[in-house]
C-alpha cells in the first residue's frame, strides 16, 4: 500500500490526529478521511505518516461488506 498524507490536523485538546490519506492498494485508488487517537502530539511528517499507517491498517484489514 503507497499512500500520502495529503492534509492532517491535530487537537491537542481531544489528543486526536484528524487526516486525509490518498494512494494506490492492490491497483485501486483510494481517499481515507479519518481520525486517531495520539498519545502525543505527532510532531514530525513521519509521525503523522506512522499514525496514518496504524489507521489505514486497520481499516483495510476489516472484511468488507461484501466478504471480500
């Protein structure tokens, strides 16, 4: 999966990273907006990279309503 963050916004208040991720997995296009929880502010890209990675892992890694 190749993906790039394309706009993320924390809330130290709440402690939630909100995203929006944009890539390629297995040939298809997809736009994930989406929020998570941080423990600590995501200082870095990278960061706020991992972050995003840990959501969309799990997002993907869910069945989907068609089983597939």
């Amino acid at each position: 999966m190749q993906f790039q963050v394309t706009h993320a916004r924390y809330s130290a208040e709440h402690r939630r990273l909100h995203f929006t991720a944009s890539g390629c997995r297995n040939g298809v296009n997809f736009t994930v907006v989406s929020d998570v929880h941080c423990l600590r502010d995501p200082a870095t890209p990278e960061n706020v990279h991992l972050a995003a990675l840990l959501k969309l892992t799990e997002l993907f890694s869910r069945p989907s309503a068609s089983g597939r």
